[in-house]
C-alpha cells in the first residue's frame, strides 16, 4: 500500500512570519493548525520538515541531530529569501530545543517553546513512542503482524546513535538558554506524559529575556498543539505575537 508522506507547508498572509518547527517523531501535521490560525490572523508560516522525519522509521534512524539543525537553519533561511525579514519562532517538543536553539544563535523576532525537553531523562518514554510510531507506519503499509514486529525491533536495536546524538542535543541546548535574551513564551502541558515537566520551569528561570511567561495547560497531553486546549494555546501563542517589537 502506498502511503502519502506528508510535506514541509507555507501559509503566506502578511509581513510578520513565524517558523514553526515539529516534534521528534512528528512532522508538519504537527503544527498545522497552528499554522492555519496564524494566516487567519495575518501571519505568515513556514514549517519544515526534518530529515528522516514523515517517511519510513528506517530513514529516522539514519539521521542524526546535527541534520536536524541544519534543516531548521535551511528553513529560517528560506523565509529572509522569500522577503520575511522580521521572524519568530514556535516549537514542540524537539522542535521546542531547536526553535531555543535558533533563539541563541540568529536574529529571532521571539521564541516559543512548547514542551520542550531541558533533560534527557525520557529516554523509555521516547522509546515507546518511536515504536507505537514504527509499528502503526509498517501497519498502514500493510506488513503482517510478525513482520511488524521482527522489523520494529531491529529499529529498536539500531536507534541507539540516534537517540545518543539526541541526549547531546538536549544537553547543549540546556547548557545554552541563559544566552537567550529574545522575549519568550513558554507553554507546558499539565499531563505530559514524554518528558519531564520540570523542564519548562528550567527554561523560565534560566531565560536572559526581560520579556517572558510561562503558561501551563493542565490538561493538555505531550502534543499540545493537537491537544483539548488547542485553541486557547493558539490565542496565546497569537497575543504573544502581537506584544513583539514588529517594525511592519
């Protein structure tokens, strides 16, 4: 059975852009909405999509973080070449580290984090997820139940670099968050269930920013942008937007 991979999306709508960046395991779907609710309100948009990310879980673990990064610089690049000078940032999960990241290392109009990991103690719980994630790939393709299985644990075994070079990630980016200095807002979910929540009050506490805040959305799950509260995150993350020293 053919499956249709999902694609990188841009939602053009005015002069104030926003990247919007995807979770481990996830891809564009993830912030599509978001997206959606940003055009409505005169935002622009562009996600990426990483690489190894929406495909097969066999291309996941043959990339690595540092791949990773140099897609969300690629896509903060491919917006100033469309025009959009003026950028923001908003990222989950893993594309919370990345958006933090790029807060440190570019020119960001502001950044927000949504339940962004500050330690790698998830390990079993991200294992989890690449598995139920592996396994409901190889199902729409329509393997057999044996083969799902022999085939999802041999990606198991050979995740192991992948999930390492993710540690490192991790710990650089927690290293690093005292040098943002960009306003900031960081959202949590009350019950995520992937990493430990600790992390969001970490980012809070150690952002350089003058302008920050931090919000938790307690019963909301691990992808909060698809989550029950959905909507009030995306009038926050909007009216966040809107306190930026825009110059257009």
């Amino acid at each position: 059975m053919k499956i249709k991979l999902p694609e990188p999306f841009t939602f053009e709508a005015g002069p104030r852009a926003v990247l919007l960046l995807h979770g481990f395991t996830g891809h564009s779907a993830d912030v599509r909405m978001l997206g959606r609710f940003l055009e409505k309100k005169g935002y622009t948009s562009h996600a990426p999509i990483y690489r190894g990310h929406g495909k097969a879980p066999e291309e996941l673990v043959k990339a690595n973080a540092d791949e990773w990064w140099e897609d969300v610089v690629n896509a903060f690049n491919h917006l100033k070449e469309l025009g959009y000078n003026e950028i923001a940032v908003a990222g989950l999960s893993l594309g919370g580290v990345l958006g933090l990241k790029l807060a440190y290392s570019e020119q960001v109009k502001g950044i927000v984090s949504m339940c962004a990991p500050m330690f790698f103690d998830n390990e079993e719980e991200l294992t989890q997820g690449f598995r139920f994630k592996a396994k409901q790939f190889k199902e729409l393709e329509g393997k057999d139940t044996d083969i799902i299985e022999q085939e999802v644990q041999e990606l198991i075994d050979d995740s192991r670099d992948m999930f390492s070079d993710l540690a490192d990630l991790v710990k650089e980016v927690s290293s690093q968050v005292g040098l943002i200095d960009v306003p900031a807002f960081v959202a949590q979910a009350g019950q995520d269930e992937m990493i430990n929540t600790d992390s969001a009050s970490y980012i809070y506490n150690n952002l350089k920013s003058e302008q920050k805040d931090i919000k938790w959305y307690e019963a909301s799950s691990h992808v909060i942008t698809m989550g029950q509260e959905k909507e009030q995150l995306f009038e926050d993350i909007y009216q966040f937007l809107e306190t930026l020293d825009w110059q257009t």
